[in-house]
C-alpha cells in the first residue's frame, strides 16, 4: 500500500499481502480523512494502516503495546522522512493510552482500530466516545467481536454504515472485515428553536470566558481556588472544546487528579 516495511520474524504481518491490500484500502476509504484531521491508530502494529493514510491527513498518533512493532514503526516513518510531528508512535496498552489521549482532551477526527480477537476493552470504547472523532473505523479479525463492539458504540452515539468482509484466508472460515461507525447527528427537521436578540445589548459579548476570568469568578463566589485542569476536564465533560494536550502530565505513567464535586459544581456555575 505504498509503505516500505522492514521486519524480523517475530512481527506481526498479514501474509496475503494482497488482500491485505485490498483490506487497508477499503479502510482508508472508510475513513474518510480530509487534509487538516488528525488520525489515532489504535492497535497500530508496525504502523502500516495508519501510514498507508498518512497522504490523507495532517497528523497519525499509532498506538501498539508490542516494543519490537513500534521500533519498526518508528523506523519506517523515519525512512519515509516523517518527524514526530506528522507520525508520533507510542509503546503503550491500547485502552490506557487511549484512556491517557482522552483526559488530556486529545480530539481525533478520525479513529481506526484493529484489535486483536478478543476485540476491544469496554475502556478503549469509552475513550473512543469520549474523544469523540467524527468517525470510527473498525478492522477485526473476528466478526463476533467486531459485532459485539460495534454495538456497544451503536448504543453510545456512533452509528454502523457499512461493513465489507475481505478474505485474507481462502478456504477457512475465517476471514477480517472493515466497519464504517460514523458519530450520530440531531435530525435539524425534528429541533426548531426561534430567538431574537432584539432589545438586548450585545457589546458585552464574547466567545466565552478564559481561564483566569474562571478561576477568578470561582474563588470570588465560593472561595475555592481550582486548577486549569479541573476546568479542562469540567470543559470537556460540557462538550466544549479543550486545545489538545492541555495540561499533559510529563510522565506517561502519571496519574492525574480528577476534579472534585464541589469544585466541578463551581466551575459550571462560573
């Protein structure tokens, strides 16, 4: 699919090369990606899906907990002349650094994942709904999951278009599939809201309060001093929108402090 590969004989790598073609193309088409979007390769292998579709987008971030697939990932984007700023692999659990990219307010566009058979971890799912990419695209080896996931994202916003089986292994019964799920819209012709701004002074408008004005209206009405990440996190929880790696912890391994109920309560109230 247009990537060089270098690999030892402990990696990972579909031996039909050219169905798995086939399947990485159908992917990127389901995918979907426009030049500015930001695309999160979870379960990334050697990198070889999310590289395939770098042409497309702005940026890739691959995840994938093997040591020996990431070092091979990092040195085909290197070949490929790509800096950290356009291909960033990271040796990390799935779930957890998905976990990690959602609290840090990371906002793909674009999601592919391609699990193992088991599938995915309902604490991937979560992370996945709630970066909150425009679409998700599924690569599974085992439909049964795949349709088990699918679902379970089905019930919590995303909606599954279109499913394409590909077979890589000719005469088994086995064979992968690729799913569309794109992020569910409010139908325009069932909401009608009418307002008017007549009579209303709107010079003291803006697009929405910094940071500081925040803390300083918290500690003014309660008198309790919050942190800017608690207002990212409470920002996120409300759907606005949050630069992506505010406040990033500068361990992968730090846990971060979750916002109290008082304050939260506080900072939505400011």
């Amino acid at each position: 699919a247009g990537v060089p590969l270098r690999m030892g004989v402990h990696e990972f790598y579909q031996v039909n090369t050219p169905a798995a073609e086939v399947l990485y193309a159908k992917a990127r088409e389901y995918a979907g990606l426009k030049p500015d979007d930001f695309l999160l390769d979870l379960y990334c292998g050697m990198g070889t899906i999310g590289l395939s579709m770098l042409a497309d987008c702005k940026r890739l971030v691959g995840v994938e907990v093997v040591p020996q697939a990431v070092e091979g990932a990092k040195e085909t984007a290197a070949r490929l002349g790509l800096g950290a700023d356009r291909a960033d692999f990271r040796c990390q659990d799935a779930g957890a650094a998905a976990a990690q990219l959602a609290a840090e307010g990371a906002r793909p566009d674009v999601i592919v994942v391609d699990p193992p058979r088991k599938g995915c971890d309902e604490t991937t799912l979560s992370a996945v709904v709630q970066m909150s990419p425009r679409r998700v695209v599924y690569v599974s080896c085992n439909p049964s999951t795949a349709a088990r996931d699918a679902a379970w994202l089905e019930e919590h916003g995303y909606h599954a278009e279109k499913v394409q089986p590909v077979d890589l292994f000719p005469r088994t019964r086995h064979c992968e599939c690729v799913i569309a799920l794109s992020k569910g819209k409010i139908d325009s012709k069932k909401v009608r809201v009418e307002f008017s701004l007549e009579g209303i002074d709107t010079s003291g408008l803006q697009k929405g309060a910094t940071y500081p004005e925040i803390k300083a209206r918290v500690l003014e009405q309660t008198g309790l001093k919050v942190s800017s990440l608690y207002i990212s996190q409470v920002k996120q929880k409300c759907g606005l929108e949050v630069r992506e790696n505010h406040h990033k912890a500068k361990s992968e391994n730090t846990k971060q402090p979750q916002c109290p109920p008082e304050k939260e309560a506080a900072i939505r109230d400011a």
